[in-house]
C-alpha cells in the first residue's frame, strides 16, 4: 500500500498509436506517446493502479503508477579523452 502523500511517479499516455501524426517514422508511430511525471500522490494507492499526483508546482496529473520515491539517476555520461583538453585549449585560444 502507497500512502497518500508519497512521492511517485505515474506514467500517462499522451497520444495513443491512432492519434500519433502520419508523417512519423514507422517504429514510432506503432508505440503510444508516453510521459512521466513525478508527484504526491493524492490518495491511498497501489503499484500499476490509476492515481492523481499533484506535481511540485501544483499541477495536477493522472497516471498509473510505476515508481515510489523514485530518484535522480543521470549522468554527463563516461569520461571522452577527446574533450579533456577543450577548457585547455580555449583559455589558450583566449590570450
């Protein structure tokens, strides 16, 4: 059980495959356009139920459920030799 309060994540169907435009490619146009939205969840609910979150700004959503008290996992990515030097090489630049 998710108490009311509980910061989620919900995933809603912004426009399903019969509404998606026609000038999309073709793998795109077969999968429904989807968002995720993080929130407190407004009642009592359980994963993979239908909920209403209100977002940080107050924004009220609809979704089902994916997540609970889902975190921040991104990253700039895995270190490229090739830039290393960029801040290097434009303060030289500079001078």
């Amino acid at each position: 059980m998710i108490k009311k309060g509980t910061w989620v994540e919900i995933e809603e169907v912004v426009l399903e495959v019969k509404d998606r435009a026609s000038n999309i490619p073709i793998e795109t146009k077969v999968t429904p356009l989807k968002c995720w939205i993080r929130g407190n969840c407004m009642e009592d609910c359980v994963l993979g139920e239908y909920v209403e979150v209100k977002t940080n700004i107050g924004r009220i959503a609809k979704g089902i459920v994916v997540e609970v008290e889902p975190g921040y996992y991104h990253t700039f990515g895995k270190y490229v030799s090739e830039i290393s030097n960029i801040g290097i090489q434009a303060k030289e630049m500079i001078k």
